[in-house]
C-alpha cells in the first residue's frame, strides 16, 4: 500500500496514512514539461524543454478539529518535505502547503475532509547520498591544471559517487580545516567535467561548504555545528566551474590543498528524478 508522510524543519514527521490523518484521492505525482518548438515545413523543432513546477493535490481525512489544528501548527515549522512511498522505497519533494482548506465534520464519517495542495518546489529525490575522502598521493599527477608557483607541499584525496537518480544531481560539498587555498575536479570516465577553487584559509573546526541547489546555492565558511561563518563566494575561482553537478553513474571527485594536512571532506548528492 502506498505510503505519505511530511516532515518539518523541526524534523518531526506527520503520518500521513495515519486513520486520524488519512491523505486520500492524491494526483499532481507525475510530471508535467513545458514544451516549445517551431514549425519548420511538416516538423517541429523543439526550442524548449523544462520540467514544470507542480501541485500535489488531495484530501486530508482529520478525525476533529483538535487534529486539524495540531496539523497547522505542524506545517508552520517551514520548509516542508512530502515523502512518497509507492513501492517499497520512499522519495521526497521539497514543498510547501498552498492550500488548506477546513470543513465542518461530514456527519456520514464523522471526519473533516479538508482539501490540500502541497506546492512541489524540488523535483522528486530518492536520497541524498553521502561520500568520504580517501588519501589519493597520486592526485597530482591528474590534475588537469597547471598552476603557477609549485607547492612545497600538497595532500590530495578523492571521493566515488554514484548516481542512481536519472537526471543531473546537484552536490554539496564539505570540505574540513585545516586547508589553505583548496581546489577540486569532478571525472566521469576519466575526463574531467568541471573544477573548483577557493583562495581562503579554513581553520581548525570550521568547513567549507559549497553548495549547488539551486534554492540553497553557496560558497561560504561554516563550523562544524553548521553555523553560518561568512560568504567565500568572493574569494573563490571564478575561472572555475565551482559547483558540482552529477550525471547518472559513476564519477570520482578529486581535492587538493597548498597545506600539509590531509584533506577530510564529503560531498552529499541529492538523487533527483521526473517522476516516481
């Protein structure tokens, strides 16, 4: 049986198949693209494909008013997550509720059945995904660029990512001090896809955190509690690509610093999908 639940930014979670709280009559869980194209004789010549922002609709099945307003004070801790069980496996969708209405109690159930739209502002994701450095002391010898001035010293590592999902991921990278000057590359198949640069000394305590959502994207210093530090966007390589983005399969993410520690970093992969 298919499943729904939410969870705030608290982290708490609402069942959604719950019999005080039962989603019923769901639709909007497929995919819908904007399409634009241009005759040219008998065919068309597509100039536009983009997924659409969508509305998940239905019912909520509150048995009184008391779980009505429980409800409401559960989706006032925002952002919201929906999670989609239609097998065995759940997916997730950033979103926020659009719509709620409330109705007096149906007095054939004795239940409110109070419409919702859960307004989708993700694509579906079946997990994020995380990865862990290993010690790479060859990494030198890969890096496609050529810099100028040497290093007196340099510690490399890298990080395998799979992508399961079917479209292009974003990532998120963490990268711990202590580092000095730390540049990555993202390979797939052995050719490198994009690379990344930050001039900044990340102390003891403190990562650096670049992030590629697009809702979330930034390059900043943060402690390892996660609090806000300061934006390094300033201060990265703009003749870089910076951000990570990965395809379906397997890719490899390579680091390096001008310091003399080792490099301790992981990168989290949001696994994006049309439809589930």
């Amino acid at each position: 049986m298919r499943r729904f639940k939410l969870i705030n930014a608290r982290s708490d979670e609402w069942l959604l198949n719950d019999k005080d709280s039962f989603f019923q009559n769901p639709s909007g869980l497929g995919l819908r693209r904007r399409i634009d194209s241009i005759a040219a004789g008998n065919d068309w010549i597509e100039t536009r494909n983009k997924l659409e922002q969508q509305t998940v609709s239905g019912e909520i099945v509150f048995k009184g008013y008391y779980k009505y307003q429980e409800f409401v004070r559960f989706c006032s801790f925002t952002p919201l997550v929906l999670c989609y069980m239609p097998l065995d496996q759940w997916y997730y969708r950033n979103c926020t509720v659009e719509l709620l209405e409330k109705t007096e109690i149906n007095l054939g159930v004795s239940r409110m059945i109070c419409p919702v739209d859960f307004l989708g502002t993700s694509a579906w994701y079946d997990r994020v995904t995380a990865s862990k450095t290993t010690l790479d002391p060859s990494f030198g010898k890969l890096y496609p660029y050529t810099y100028p001035y040497n290093y007196a010293e340099t510690t490399a590592g890298s990080a395998d990512i799979e992508n399961t999902g079917l479209i292009l991921s974003p990532g998120k990278l963490h990268l711990l001090g202590v580092v000095t000057n730390p540049s990555w590359a993202l390979l797939q198949g052995g050719e490198v896809l994009s690379t990344g640069k930050v001039y900044a000394e990340i102390p003891a305590g403190h990562k650096l955190v670049v992030d590629a959502s697009p809702a979330t994207m930034e390059i900043a210093e943060y402690t390892i509690s996660n609090e806000y530090v300061q934006s390094l966007y300033g201060q990265s390589d703009f003749a870089t690509t910076r951000f990570l983005y990965f395809s379906p399969g397997k890719s490899k993410v390579t680091f390096t610093h001008e310091g003399t520690g080792p490099i301790d970093a992981w990168i989290e992969v949001k696994q994006l999908a049309t439809t589930v």
